[in-house]
C-alpha cells in the first residue's frame, strides 16, 4: 500500500513528553495530527510495546497512521503501520522481513551516501536530517541543511520526510525545499499547548508550496 505522508509528522518521543505519551498522542490526534511515531530510546520492551498497542489502536480508531522507533518486532507486536529504522537499527531489509509488504517501513538518513542507498531499498519512506540544528537526539549527525535536501529531491518519487530542528518559523521552507513532510519533536512537544502548535503547524504546512517533482 502506497503511503501518502502527511506534511506533520509527529514523533512522541518518551524523554520528552511532559505528560503521559497517551494523552498527547490523544490530543494531537484531536487536533488533526495524522501521523505520530513512538521514540522511546531508555523505556523497556514490554513496557514500550503495552504503550505501542494503545498508541495503534488509538491511531486505528482516529484515521491517523502509527509508526513505532527503532524496533521492527515492537511494531509488529503492537499492531503499528510501520516501522521506522537508523542506521544502526535491523537494515531496511531485515524490517521488511518482519512487518512483511503491507506494514510499512521508514528510514533515517544523514547524507547523499546512505540516502541514494534508502532509495534503492523497499523502504517506504527517506528521512534526511538533521536540516537543522537539533538537542533531541543524542550526539546527532551533522546538520546537512536545507540545500541538501533540494539536492536531493530530484533523486526519488518516495516521500521524504525531513527532520532535525524543525521549528514552526521554518517549516514551510523545508516543504518548499523539498520535504513531503517535516518530522518534529522539541517544539511541538516543548510547546505550553503541544495541540495547538500541532494545528498551527498543520496550517502553515498547507500553506506551503510543494517542490515540483515525479
Ligand atoms: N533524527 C535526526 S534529528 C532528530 C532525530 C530523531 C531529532 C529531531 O527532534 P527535534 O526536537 O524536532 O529537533
Ligand atoms: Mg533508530
């Protein structure tokens, strides 16, 4: 199944909720949010999988699509739509072996090298980043910018979700970049009211005019 990203990706990372990762995915999803990832980088297996299933189900329930971090048996187990793996993860390969071709899988990207070789996989999806500066991933890759991602554009018809830094005054620049759609989690998270930046994320994303490609 052919996955038509959102322009908000919204990754729920379990370091850096300030409540329950259930109810923000709850109230996000309220607030019109379509795509959520669970990221939960110091939670154990069991605990991220009960999480995983109410996360699903919820995503289910409300017409958005659910990806799990890091583990493609976590997704399986939980019911998720796919996956989404790094570099140092099970390869896009091995991910597919498990969620099979009807759950999806997404990969994270840091330079032309590894992008052309996500291109050349069954990946679902290409995340390139980090576009900017991040504080939200531990020791993270170069910031390639916003030129890398124009570069790469014209290389692949598969979404590309771009990710790192991602800040509300900047993120109609990255789809109009190139980005199908922006990965975010400090501002949206950090945010007094994560609900309502979501859904002034989601109005300027539709605002944005698209890089032309296909
Ligand atoms: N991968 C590259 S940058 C990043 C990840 C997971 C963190 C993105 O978080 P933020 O807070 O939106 O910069
Ligand atoms: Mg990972």
């Amino acid at each position: 199944m052919r996955l038509v990203m959102p322009r908000l990706y919204v990754i729920l990372d379990a370091g850096l909720v300030r409540e329950p990762a259930q109810e923000i995915a709850r109230q996000l999803v309220e607030a019109g949010v379509r795509l959520l990832q669970y990221r939960a980088k110091n939670v154990a297996a069991r605990e991220t999988l009960e999480t995983a299933k109410y996360l699903a189900d919820l995503a289910r329930k409300e017409g958005a699509n659910f990806f799990v971090n890091d583990r493609p048996d976590l997704a399986y187990l939980s019911g998720a739509d796919g996956v989404h793996v790094g570099q140092d993860d099970l390869s896009v390969e091995q991910a597919r072996t498990i969620l099979g071709p009807d759950r999806w899988v997404g990969v994270s990207t840091h330079n032309r090298q590894q992008f052309e070789r996500a291109v050349a996989s069954s990946a679902d999806y290409v995340a390139i980043g980090p576009i900017f500066a991040t504080t939200s991933k531990l020791n993270p890759d170069p910031v390639v910018g916003i030129e890398l991602l124009r570069q790469l554009r014209p290389l692949t018809q598969k979404p590309i979700v771009a990710i790192g830094g991602i800040r509300l005054d900047r993120a109609a620049e990255v789809i109009e970049a190139g980005a199908d759609s922006v990965a975010v989690i400090s501002d949206i998270l950090g945010a007094p009211n994560p609900a309502q930046k979501a859904r002034q994320f989601i109005q300027r994303l539709e605002a944005a005019k698209p890089a032309a490609h296909d």
